[in-house]
C-alpha cells in the first residue's frame, strides 16, 4: 500500500496536461485504435472513481487495465475472479499468531492503489459485496478493525456480458459505484492489421515502463478538483440525473452519486482539454457512460429494444442546456 508523506499542491491545467498526455500516448501503444476508450480511462482515473469495462472476450479489456496500472510506477494488484472466491481472498484476513499470541490482519489484494478486477461478474454476489465498502469509503472492515486503503485508489473492472455461460450479473449497489462503463469494441481492420504485426512477435504490455507516479498523480487529482463548475452546469447535472428518475422507460434511475459522479467526470473531461472550467459539452462527454449503466429499464423498453445508452441521448437532446460562460 502507497500513501503519501504530504498532500501535493494542485497541478495546473498546463502541466496535468502534459502528465496525462504521458500516460495516454503509453496506453495507445497496447491500446491501438481506440482513443475514445483510453480517453474514458483517464476521464475515470482524474476523477477518482472506478472503471467498469464490459465487452466481449478477446477485444483488450484487461489489456487496458494493466496498460493504465503500468502507466503509473505505484502498488498494482490483479484479482482473478472465479465462483469459488471468498470475499476474504479480496479483503484479507486476520490469522493468529502463536509466538504473540495476538491476531494479526494479513492485507489482501485490494490493498493497492490500482486493482484490476478480472471478469468480475464471474465471482458470486457475496464476493462481488466484499468490494462496495472498498469502493465506496475506501477502507476495509474486517473483523470490526477498519483499515484505510492507499491513495490514489482505482478499480478497474472487466466483466463480459452476462449472456456468457458462467457469469452473475452485477448487483445494482455495485454498479452503482463505478463512475464509468465502457465497451472497448472490436477493432476495424486496419487496426487489427497493424495489432497482428506489431504484438504478434512480443506482448507490448512486457515493454511498458511508467510515465509517471503516485506523488505527481496526487499532485494531478487534487488540479482537477480545482476546476470549477458554474452554478448552471451544477444544476444541469442535477436535471440530467434526476430526469432519468421519471422516465417511464426506466424502472430505476440514477441516484444521487451518479450525480456526483458526473460533475466529478465533467471536471476531469474539462481538465484533460486543457480548461479550469466545464462547459455543456464536457458533461455531454461523459453523461452516457457515467448514467447508462446504473439504470434499470422497465420490461416494455427491453421488449422495444430501447438501450440505457439511447434513452440517456434522448435526455441529453430535450433537456435545455444552459449558456452561460461556464465560468
């Protein structure tokens, strides 16, 4: 576990930005192709929120995950979900010790300040809960002794669709705590081209070095939560989450941290171009993979053939936005 002596000083937009292009052009050379997914990454990372990336076999999604964690010289886990996993085998457990005769608490993997989570919904529910507290509060609980987790703190999860034989779907509590959700796709021919004979020979993952480091990523959080969000855009972020909760089409909306969530995201976006403000379009940016994939839809949208992702658009489109400076 990493922490730090001392809270850095805000980074300014210039030099975040020269940070973040760092860690970018790094998860490209894994990542080819893909600039909209890698982009969503760092949007999830600046924001200190969680990933979900929800795809298919074979397409890159732990790819991804270990690109960003090597990106970053600090504590990396990788927990491989299975259905016979204890929420122990994630959290840690406390053993007794013969020679003190005391408990000790042995730390898990989610002890790290970056945690993959391979095919996460291959674990059972219980051991899918053991993540909520990590997530949320950022501390584990274990045998009613709490233990901070390090910072910066991110989870990255895959998961493939829960049509795949063997898989659970996510409870709602728990996708609720990511603040993202994407879908990395397969890549157009030319990409795959250029992927066959560039790794065919050597995985790139095994030649990727850090560009930064858990100091300066701290010194680069604490920037972007210096970007400021104009009273309009707050309440516009409000209106977008709280519409969701009316729509006839959907059965459960999106709560209040998604809210959260989505200025946090809209922050981020805002710094990664290079602005100490959000604008519309910054929220826009975000809003369908921050809302999408927290709302429930009723069974005649799902007999329609309505998507999450199409009925957040829909909102985006009817909802006035404002147009004020956004300063």
């Amino acid at each position: 576990m990493t922490t730090t002596s001392s809270r850095p000083a805000p980074m300014s937009v210039r030099e975040l930005a020269a940070v973040t292009g760092r860690i970018t052009d790094n998860v490209q050379r894994v990542i080819a192709g893909k600039p909209e997914a890698v982009r969503l990454a760092l949007v999830t990372l600046l924001s200190e929120g969680h990933l979900l990336v929800e795809d298919v076999p074979g397409v890159g999604k732990t790819s991804l995950a270990k690109a960003l964690a090597r990106s970053i010289d600090c504590a990396v886990s990788r927990i491989q979900f299975t259905p016979d996993l204890m929420p122990s085998d994630i959290t840690g457990v406390s053993i007794y010790n013969r020679e003190t005769s005391e408990f000790e608490f042995r730390p898990g993997p989610i002890f790290a300040n970056v945690v993959i989570g391979d095919e996460i919904n291959r674990g059972s529910p219980k051991t899918q809960s053991a993540l909520l507290e990590c997530m949320e509060e950022r501390q584990v609980t274990v045998d009613g002794m709490t233990y901070p987790l390090g910072d910066p703190f991110l989870v990255v999860a895959t998961q493939n669709p829960v049509e795949m034989e063997g898989t659970y779907a996510l409870p709602e509590a728990q996708r609720d705590r990511f603040t993202a959700r994407i879908s990395i796709g397969y890549p157009d021919p030319a990409a795959e081209l250029a992927m066959v004979d560039g790794h065919a020979a050597a995985d790139p993952l095994s030649r990727l070095s850090a560009v930064s480091d858990t100091r300066e990523m701290s010194s680069v959080l604490a920037g972007v939560r210096e970007v400021h969000v104009a009273p309009d855009l707050r309440r516009y972020a409000v209106e977008l989450s709280s519409a969701t909760r009316r729509m006839p089409e959907v059965r459960l909306g999106a709560s209040p941290r998604a809210t959260l969530h989505l200025v946090r995201a809209a922050r981020a976006q805002a710094a990664l171009a290079g602005r100490e403000y959000v604008v519309p379009d910054d929220l826009h940016a975000v809003a369908v993979p921050v809302l999408a994939h927290r709302l429930v839809l009723s069974p005649e949208s799902l007999n329609a053939r309505r998507t999450a992702p199409d009925l957040v658009r829909a909102l985006i489109a009817r909802i006035p936005v404002p147009h004020g400076p956004g300063r």
